[in-house]
C-alpha cells in the first residue's frame, strides 16, 4: 500500500513501512534520528528538501538499503561509517559538504556504484 510517499509492506500496516517517500516535501531542520528506528523501513527518500540530517544512531536502520539525500542541506558526514551493512544506495549528489569526505566513508563496503 502506497499512501502520500510512505509504503507499506505487504499491504498491511501492521507489518511497517518499507518506504518513505518525502522528497521535494518543502521539509526543513533536523530530521530527527529516531528515523532510522522505523522497523523494516527499506528507502528513504528526502532529497530536494531543506533539511540536515545527522548519522549518529544510523546503525538501527538494519534494514535501509537505499538513502536518498541529494539537493539536502547535509554537510557532514560525521558518524557515517555507522552505516548498517545492509545499506547499498547512497545518494548524495548536490550536497552542502564543509569538509571532505571522511576516510570512513570509503570503507562502506556494500555500497554499489551507479
């Protein structure tokens, strides 16, 4: 079931969202990391919004494989190396970075390159 950007699975509330679709919402702030504690949540979509996000907690996201956070006013990548192993899709492309990359970004391993 799809209803305004946010999927459930198999139809059924009860078995949690899959996907959270808030691209282009007109979202502003922090998004507060309490986010990546939504069971089962499999993508999540906040590109083209006005928003940071942190990666501290990103660990309880074990089921996120895709993160879109492109056109976002995210500018560190602090604590991405928290990264849940099941994640394979980042997307990062027009970001607001204030440093570089960190080394521990290299070293997500499951991420595919597109």
């Amino acid at each position: 079931m799809n209803t305004n950007g946010v999927t459930c699975k198999n139809d059924n509330l009860d078995d949690g969202v899959s996907e959270l679709n808030l691209a282009s919402a007109g979202l502003e702030g922090q998004v507060p990391t309490s986010i990546y504690e939504l069971p089962g949540l499999e993508v999540l979509k906040l590109t083209n919004n006005d928003i940071k996000l942190s990666f501290k907690g990103f660990e309880k996201a074990t089921h996120l494989k895709t993160l879109h956070l492109s056109s976002t006013l995210v500018d560190i990548m602090e604590d991405i190396n928290n990264a849940p192993d099941s994640l394979i899709n980042l997307h990062l492309a027009e970001c607001q970075f204030k440093d570089e990359i960190p080394p521990e970004f290299y070293k997500l391993s499951n991420l595919q390159i597109a």
